[in-house]
C-alpha cells in the first residue's frame, strides 16, 4: 500500500532534480505534500502543513551538506599534513580513524533527526518503547554521508506495528525529499530496462522492495 505513494514521491523528487535547478522548490513541495497528506490522513497532526514539511525538508538538506562539508575539510587537512610522506603512515591511519568514526557519529545523529522529525508529524506518540537500530555501514561503524541507510525497529508491543509501520514510511519521505535517492530503488516496473537516471546517489534508504531491503517495513 504505501509502496505507490513512495515511488509517487520519488518520480516527482527526480523530476524535480532535473528541471527545477536554481527555481522555487514550492510547486514541489505542494506536490510532494500531497502525497504525504495522502499517505498519513488521519494518523498525521493536524497542525503540520506544507509549510512545516518544507521547513524540515529544508533543514535536513542544509545539515547533510554541512556535514559533507567539514568532512570534506577535514580530510582535505589530513592531505595538506601527511602528504605522500610514508614515514608517518601509523598517523595518518590513526588520523583517518578518527574521521571515519566522526563521520559515522554525524551520520546517526543525521538519521536519529529525521526519525525525530518524522514522530512529530504523527498525531499519537509511540504507543510503546522502541528502539532504531542502524545496520550496515552504520552499524559497522564506517557510514559516511553518501550511503544507503539501514535500519530497524525493534518495538515492545507487536500490536503496534502499524504505528511504526508509519513511522517508517514517513521517514522514507523525509529521506526522499532530500532528492538523492535513485528511481532504481523504487522498484518501478515501468522504468526498468530503459529509464537510466543518470544523477549520483547520495544519501538514500537501502531500497524499498524485497528480501535484500534492510528497513523496517521490508525487511524479512
């Protein structure tokens, strides 16, 4: 069920990357609101319109970039100190190390945000005690800002799977409107075998459909 509405969302979202480049995003986000609105209905507040969705869209694309901006000088930094000299090897190891678990930490507190952001949209709290789990690179401890996101909830109650159910997808929104997920993870029937979407992934969830889809409302 909400399988159409995240590949809906996702068609505008590359749409949107494509002809909208220096334009106003607010065509789109009334568009992308509409699925979202559609989506969630009841389960949603009523106070959180398009313009807060924008708003945290917004916010969520200003903090992914500054994190790939300071990694970005941080590594740049450990070049301009090591260079190519091979006597301080164990150092600069040591230096990369420590970047890499920086990068990780920013990655979940970047993903700990959204799934923040996406619990205040709804209109009931979590109904029970839970917990997201990052797996994959997150877990391993090597994400960077460019990585496909995995996750899952591990919930007290079984009955309330619905909310997270949710939940989840309202976090797939969130993820989606950054517009860096590839329509090849939408699992679009139409497109395959001929639809080449020639952006960059960027920062995506892991993919929506089958067994290989390490999120919570797919994962087997």
């Amino acid at each position: 069920y909400s399988l159409h509405y995240l590949q809906a969302l996702a068609l505008y979202n590359s749409a949107a990357a494509a002809i909208q480049k220096g334009q106003s995003d607010d065509e789109w986000f009334e568009l992308a609101w509409n699925v979202v609105d559609a989506y969630l209905c009841e389960a949603k507040k009523e106070d959180y319109t398009v313009t807060e969705f924008a708003e945290d869209v917004q916010i969520l694309r200003e903090n992914i970039n500054d994190i790939r901006t300071g990694l970005k000088s941080d590594i740049q930094s450990l070049d301009q100190r090591f260079g190519t000299d091979q006597e301080h090897t164990d150092e600069r190891y040591e230096a990369m190390e420590r970047i890499i678990l920086k990068s990780n930490n920013l990655m979940k507190s970047f993903a700990n945000s959204i799934i923040e952001r996406s619990a205040k949209v709804m209109k009931q709290s979590a109904p029970c005690d839970f917990a997201a789990v990052g797996i994959g690179s997150l877990g391993r401890g090597e994400a960077t800002p460019f990585f496909d996101v995995e996750y899952l909830f591990l919930i007290k109650d079984p009955e309330q799977k619905p909310y997270f159910e949710r939940l989840a997808v309202m976090t797939y929104f969130l993820i989606g409107a950054l517009r860096e997920t590839k329509l090849s993870s939408m699992d679009i029937d139409e497109l395959k075998d001929w639809f080449v979407d020639g952006r960059k992934k960027g920062y995506q969830i892991d993919g929506i459909t089958g067994s290989s889809s390490n999120i919570p409302t797919y994962k087997q």
